[in-house]
C-alpha cells in the first residue's frame, strides 16, 4: 500500500534501523520506544492484522529469533511481546525488553514512549545484530 509506513520500510523508501529481515519479515526498531532495544516485527507482505499473515507460524519463529537476541544483548530474560495493531494498520507486533523495575505497564503506552538519538538508534540495532 502507496501509503502505509511499514511497506515503505520494507521497500527501503524511507530509513529505518533494520534489526534483520528474510523474504517474509523485517524487523527494525521502533522510532518511539518505551526501552532501549523495542523493535517491531512486520510482515513483508501488507496485511492489516496480524492474524491474517499467512505464514503465521513462520512469523512466530521470526519474533523468537528477535527476542532471544533481545535477551542477550539488552541483558535480561524477560521479554514481551504485543500485539496492539491500530497505529498502524499493517500487521506488526512490538517485542520489549523488560527489567524489573522498569515501571512500565505490559502493554505500549504513549506516555511511556522515549526519544533516543540517531546515533544511539544505529548504535543499539548494531548492539542486538551481534547475537543473531
């Protein structure tokens, strides 16, 4: 879709900090996230919701691979995943590194979101691609 934010990421007609992707997936980071490491994992191929993806099983496997990666490289064990889809109206799900304390509610809040820097962006994906 010619105006949906996630397709022009995956087509790469607009940046983003790319975690990884295969035919199917790409993960990225998300641009307003609630911890160091929040990343997004979209379908390739435009669906609204997450539970009409296709390769449903595959797109587990995906987020599994982010969120081992998330555990090593931010640290800890725990890791949410969320799936809350009316931001954007393209399949995708959130996946959290978590530490207790932290303060935040499990689920995405507005309010919770923070700012970090390009640098820091670039610095932080390059951070979880090392243990993929």
């Amino acid at each position: 879709m010619e105006n949906c934010i996630f397709c022009k990421i995956v087509n790469k007609t607009i940046p983003a900090d790319i975690i990884t992707e295969d035919k199917d997936f790409i993960a990225f980071l998300d641009i307003n996230p609630v911890k160091e490491g929040h990343t997004l994992v979209v379908s390739k191929k435009h669906y609204k919701w997450v539970w009409d993806v296709e390769k449903f099983c595959d797109y587990g496997e995906f987020c599994k691979k982010i969120a081992k990666a998330l555990q090593k490289s931010m640290n800890t064990e725990w890791v949410t995943m969320g799936v809350e889809g009316t931001d954007v109206p393209h399949a995708h799900i959130h996946i959290v590194p978590r530490h207790k304390g932290d303060g935040l509610p499990g689920y995405i809040r507005p309010e919770n979101q923070k700012k970090f820097s390009k640098e820091q962006m670039k610095v932080t994906a390059e951070k979880i691609r090392k243990f993929l």
